[in-house]
C-alpha cells in the first residue's frame, strides 16, 4: 500500500485510459481532463478498459512516482461517471486495490458480549 500524507487527495479518473500511457501522458490528462496540478502530491488513479489494471500517479516533492496492479481475478470497482473526477479516501483507495467495493465495504459481525 502506498502510505498516503495526511492531507492528500485521492483523485479516480472516471472513465476508460490507454493503459500504454507513463507518467507524462497521465499528468498531462490529470491537468487537460481534471483540471488539477499532477505535481500537487495528490494521488490519480486509472483504470483500463478491460478493468483488472490500474495505474497511480503521485509526485511526492521529489519525483514522480507511477504505480501499476493488475487483477489477477475480477475487476477494480469503478464509478458509472463517463467523465471528470470523484475522489476517496485513502481507506477507500486501499479497499480498491484489493479488489473490495469501495462504494460499500462490509463490515463482519461483531458479537455483542463476550460468553
């Protein structure tokens, strides 16, 4: 897991990306698309078409940082969105690179005493 500063947004790019893109094609859709300073510490995240690999771009002060996880089974939850941004927490973000629904994660029961 990436250890995400407090402060730090987590962006998804909604929609579909040419997963052939590096760093410098995603930061400049990160700017032309969202709107938003990919050299700002904020984290984005991509998502391909066929939906078991994402791609993360940080630039955390002192370089740019790209990161890559492929599904081996499933597909990465992603939101109906077709353009523009939603962003998560890094709670969420960590449920959705393990492949959880980060839209509405189950919690386990919890006995209500002991005995």
């Amino acid at each position: 897991m990436i250890p995400i500063p407090p402060g730090v947004h987590v962006w998804l790019a909604t929609g579909r990306t040419d997963m052939r893109k590096g760093f410098d094609s995603l930061a400049r859709q990160v700017q032309e698309v969202l709107g938003r300073d990919p050299h700002g510490g904020h984290l984005f995240v991509f998502r391909g078409r066929r939906g078991d690999l994402v791609k993360v771009i940080w630039h955390d002060g002192q370089g740019a940082c790209l990161f890559t996880k492929r599904l081996e089974r499933g597909r990465f939850i992603w939101p109906s969105v077709v353009d523009g941004a939603v962003t998560l927490s890094p709670a969420q973000l960590g449920y959705l690179l393990e492949g959880i629904d980060w839209r509405l994660p189950q919690h386990t029961a919890r006995p209500e005493r002991a005995g």
